[in-house]
C-alpha cells in the first residue's frame, strides 16, 4: 500500500503526525506500507532568506503571537515525545531548498531520515532549514555525502518540480498539512491517532477484496 505524505518541514502538526504514522506503521507487518514525502509550503511567499521570527509571529497572529497556539502544540508533542522548543526559533525560512534535500535524499533511500533530522533541527535546535549550509550540515548527520548535497542545493535542480508538486496539492484541494494520501485515492487530513490510519488500512484492503 503506497501513502503520500504531504508536509512542510516547519509545520509543527506534521511532525506530530509523522510520530503517530510510525505507532500504526509499527503495528503492520514489515514492508506492507511505502511511503513517499511530498512538498507543501505553508508559505509560499515568504522571502527565499526567510523572515525574522518575532516578525513573522506578529504577521501571523497579531498581538497574540501564537501563544494559545503553540501550547497546544507543545502539549500534543510531549504525548509524542517530541521535546518542541519555539523560542530557540529565530527565523522563520522559505522552506523549498528543504523541500528539494527531501527530494534528492529519496533518491539514495533516505528521505524518511532527512525528514526527520529537518524536525528535529528546526523545532528542537531552532535552526535554520532554510540555510543551505545547515541544509548540508543536516545531510550528513543522516547519511547523505555533504559535498554532493552542497552542488546539488547550489543548482535548480528540481526546482521547479517543487514548485509544481506543491501547486498541484493545492489544485486538487489541499489546503493544510499533514496530509496523508493512501493508494492515490483517499486522503486522511491531520495529525491523527494511530488508529485513525489502522481504521483506514483495513476499510480499503476490504474495498480492494471486494
């Protein structure tokens, strides 16, 4: 069964759902479920140098900042073990050279642990992902050959595929992340429990024996 993940790499609820995912790929027997990640800019308008954190906050949420927001997040992400840490954060990237890493590590068999690193890079170090020398950095801490992630990020190479893969996820109704597409048909939006997905798996392989 094939699952197109649609994320952003600064999307909090993305890296939630991406820990519940595992807990019902965990319950499933190996090699039943192949998963693909694909792009979503949450905003795709932000400068390519991105945008100082306070700033975008302030665009965003006014004088409420986020916070209500991001205590829930934060609450939601200490359930998953994830130690989110905002005020490390600050500055918010154009997330398209990350989106591309994800890209290019899919070739080589890593994309799962570029997605990863890219999390916990961003939401637990507050770094940059939207640096290209973080971007290699963070390469090579999942497996990934530095100089060859550095003359790829430094080219337009599936530049414009991005581009075009995250205005088809648009185009076809997609409006927020995560977003989990399952056989090309259905689609699960949200960070979901594990058995929201387990549920789901077992209506279609019902669907398809009928």
């Amino acid at each position: 069964m094939r699952i197109d993940i649609v994320s952003d790499a600064i999307c909090p609820w993305c890296y939630i759902g991406k820990r519940r995912f595992e807990k019902a790929l965990a319950q499933l027997p190996p090699g039943e479920i192949s998963v693909g990640w694909r792009p979503f800019q949450l905003n795709p308008d932000m400068p390519r140098e991105g945008m100082d954190r306070g700033e975008y906050l302030r665009l965003k949420f006014g004088d409420r900042g986020g916070g209500k927001t991001y205590d829930a997040v934060i609450e939601a992400g200490r359930g998953e073990g994830i130690a989110f840490d905002f005020s490390a954060i600050k500055r918010t990237p154009n997330t398209i050279d990350a989106h591309r890493l994800i890209r290019h590590a899919d070739r080589g068999g890593r994309q799962d642990a570029i997605v990863e690193a890219l999390f916990q890079a961003y939401f637990t170090q507050g770094l940059n992902i939207g640096e290209p020398a973080t971007l290699v950095a963070i390469a090579a801490t999942a497996g990934l050959d530095g100089a060859e992630v550095a003359a790829y990020l430094a080219s337009d190479e599936d530049l414009e595929t991005i581009k075009a893969e995250d205005a088809f996820a648009r185009q076809i109704g997609i409006q927020g992340v995560p977003c989990f597409i399952i056989e090309r048909k259905y689609a699960i939006s949200g960070a979901q429990p594990p058995e929201a997905f387990l549920d789901a798996f077992d209506k279609i392989r019902a669907g398809a024996e009928a």
